[in-house]
C-alpha cells in the first residue's frame, strides 16, 4: 500500500493520515499489524460515508461480495473539515498519483 510509504511527508506537513474502507473492524487490525501501518484505520458501517460521498463503484450490486467498494480516491481536509482536493478514479486498477497528493497536501500546508 503505496500510502503507508509516503504516511510520514504528510506528517511532516503536520497532515493526519487516515484510510477508511467497508472491510471488518477485525481485518482492517490484522492489516494494520501485518503492513505496520501507523495511521487511523475506519470503518465505515454500512457504506454510509461512502454513499453520501457519492463515491459507490456502481460495478457491484447489493448481495455481491464485494459490495460497498468505493472508486479509489483521497481526500485532503482542511481542520475544520472541508474537502479541499479530491483524487479519484473510476476503476479499482488505478489509483491517483501520489506525487500530486503530495504536492496538493504542501499547498494546502502552506510549504
């Protein structure tokens, strides 16, 4: 996971990480231990955030295992939590470019 290797430039911009994913609370510790991730891992219950974000694969119907997948995307919140950027894509092969997030994050930074 591309964003456990870059989790300390946000940090040195004084940006929080957090991932969210519909995946159970139990899997999301294992990965956490097995990976070292460092930053917040949520759970969204019942797809609820990722419903009201518009951001649903649509691929995937109710019933489906995979159910709940969102497109890939980051979110870079301001501390009063506005959405200042967002980086998605449409399919679940591609993520965004982190150099942009990184670059996208220092300006928000103000750096």
């Amino acid at each position: 996971m591309q964003l456990i290797e870059i989790s300390d430039q946000f940090e040195e911009l004084g940006i929080n990480v957090a991932a969210m994913t519909y995946d159970p609370v139990d899997f999301l510790k294992e990965v956490e231990l097995d990976r070292g991730v460092e930053f917040t891992l949520l759970h969204d219950e019942d797809i609820s955030h990722v419903n009201r974000l518009g951001i649903l694969n649509t691929e995937y119907e109710p019933g489906s295992r995979a159910y709940g997948v969102p497109y890939p995307g980051i979110f870079l919140l301001s501390p009063d939590g506005i959405i200042r950027y967002k980086f998605a894509e449409e399919s679940y092969r591609d993520r965004p470019d982190f150099d942009f997030i990184v670059e996208a994050a220092a300006e928000m930074a103000g750096q």
